[in-house]
C-alpha cells in the first residue's frame, strides 16, 4: 500500500502555475481533489490528466467488499473529489463540463471534466471555499449544546441545485429517537460479523485515520477481535444526541450516477458548514443496512424518494482540526 502522509494538507492557492499549460494547472487541482472525504479514508480514485480533461476513475481494489458491497459509499465518495476538484477550479477561473460514466458500460471511468478558461464561481458554490477544503476535516467528538442559526439552514439548503435530489434538515426529537434506535442496531449488526470486523481491522491497520504504525497494530487487532457493537452504539448515542441538527440526502434514484452526485451534494454542504465555523459528520451505519435504510425511508417527508446520506450538523468542541493522511498526487495519477 502507498506511503500515506499528512503532508499534503500544505497546500497553497500561491503555488497555482499560472503561465504553465492547462495540463498542468489541472494536476495542480488535483492536490485539493485528493483532500476530499472518503469511506473509511479509502481513497478509492484515481485520475487521469489528458490536455484540458480529467478523468476520475473508480480504484474498486480500494472497496470494501464487506460494508459496501453495492459500491453505493465507494461512489459518494467520488463525487467528493469531484466536488473539490471543481470548487478548486472555479477558484482559479476554470469553467468546466461533467460527462458522468461518458463511456456506456464502464463503470470504472465515473467522470470526465472538460475545462476552459474564462470560468466564474457558481452560486451553489458560493459558500464552498477554498480555505474550507484545507479546514474540512471528520469531527465524530460529541458537539456543544448550541443551535445553528436560520442563515445557516438557509445556506446549507441553497446547496442542493440537483433537482433529482432534496437535503432535509431537522431538529425533530422523533425523528432524532429513531435515527438513534436504527444506529445502535446497525452497530450492533455490523460489530457482530466477523467479517465486517476484519474489513474495518484492515484499514486500521493501514494507517488510514493517521494512528502510528505500532497503535494502528493494536487497532486492527482490537477491532478484528473484539465484538465492539454496544460500546460504538453508546458512543454514537451520545454524539447523536449532541447534533444541532441531522441531515438526509435523498434521491429519486439509487444508482452510481446518483450517488456520485449525492458526493457532490455533501461535499458542497461540508464545505459551505466549515465555511461558517459549524462541524458535519456523517452517519452511514443505517444508509450501509438495506433493512434500515427502508425504515429511514418511511421517515421521510417524501414517499418514494430513497435515502443515500445521514449526517449531523452542529459546532464542535474541539479546538483542533485533526486531519487524516492521504496518498499524494503522484500516487493516484495515471
């Protein structure tokens, strides 16, 4: 597996090569397309820069046969360094034009992004900065007991411009107690499996959520060993019952198409919250269960539309930004 590194969070908007060809310019955006969330920090992409266009294509040797056997998180996780990518290029002027799976039958090639010169940002992009790519990072701490303003429900529901998707946001104490009921037993569900455990005992022991070598060790055996279900589900109560709000992405769809545009959907909605100094955390345990997932879908205030994204919303407690490694450009570019 690549050498991981935190290195690549230094990155600066300065170094953009402003008179080198735009073959370049784009493997320079690529640097903050890396930065994007993904499933388990699995980094399940890999690019291809041909003179104006970048390629994303899947890396399904980076899935997890396990917990995502549908390829649904995989896919999200795409659209997420889509996201950046084009937040990052509409900061340096780009325009640009997305071809989603532009050869018929291939799976693999998710994107296709033409780009030009003469572009300007986009309004749901308004809030996506730059800056918050580099402060975006995973907060699964329990929040401060504050409630988010109305302007930030109003920016964050300015996000959602796919008409093929809705963002719903809520503070309802019901729809809070069954979210919470569903997580434990998806918990409890997934820590039960064995093989589960040992797919999430592999990524620890990569390295993947930044832990040294010998304690990422200790992890993997931990986690592979040990049925953790009821001591994740109490920590995930209490974080849970900490979120200003919780958040559903839902979709008239459940294919790859629309669940790279739900990744871009969530990564503009991480990016404006980071923006205005709120923290998002995403909760797929019940998204990953077919069972849970249906009752979800029962809660929703639209019949017929499916769930593809369950976050919480609300200001956290700590006073760091702790980011996870990443493999370097070089290490995803074909």
């Amino acid at each position: 597996m690549p050498v991981l590194t935190k290195d690549v969070w230094e990155v600066s908007e300065q170094d953009f090569p402003n008179t080198a060809p735009i073959q370049t310019q784009l493997r320079f955006l690529l640097r903050y397309a890396i930065l994007a969330p993904s499933t388990k920090n699995s980094q399940p992409w890999a690019f291809s820069v041909q003179g104006n266009r970048v390629h994303i294509i899947a890396d399904l040797r980076r899935g997890q046969l396990i917990a995502d056997p549908n390829q649904r998180e995989l896919y999200i996780s795409l659209g997420c360094a889509l996201e950046n990518l084009l937040v990052a290029a509409e900061h340096f002027g780009f325009r640009h034009g997305v071809s989603y799976f532009p050869e018929p039958g291939d799976d693999e090639l998710a994107v296709t992004v033409l780009f030009a010169p003469g572009g300007v940002p986009s309004h749901a992009r308004a809030g996506a900065t730059l800056n918050a790519i580099l402060r975006r990072h995973n907060d699964n701490s329990v929040f401060r007991n504050v409630p988010v303003p109305d302007e930030l429900r109003r920016r964050l529901m300015a996000c959602c411009v796919e008409p093929e998707l809705r963002v719903n946001l809520t503070d309802d104490r019901d729809f809070r107690r069954w979210i919470e009921a569903l997580t434990l037993q998806a918990d409890r569900v997934e820590f039960a499996n064995p093989a589960f455990r040992k797919e999430l005992g592999y990524w620890i022991g990569q390295g993947v959520f930044g832990a040294p070598p010998l304690m990422a060790g200790l992890g993997r055996l931990a986690v592979s060993k040990i049925d953790l279900g009821e001591t994740v589900g109490e920590q995930d109560h209490a974080i849970l019952e900490s979120a200003a709000l919780l958040g559903l992405i839902i979709g008239t769809g459940d294919g790859h198409l629309a669940h790279l545009r739900t990744g871009q959907l969530f990564e503009r909605l991480w990016l404006t919250a980071t923006a205005m100094g709120v923290s998002l955390h995403p909760m797929s345990q019940t998204m990953r269960r077919p069972e849970l997932r249906l009752t979800v879908a029962e809660l929703t205030p639209s019949p017929g539309w499916i769930p593809q994204h369950l976050f919480r919303v609300g200001y956290s407690a700590r006073e760091d930004e702790y980011h996870t490694p990443r493999r370097p450009v070089e290490d995803v570019l074909l």
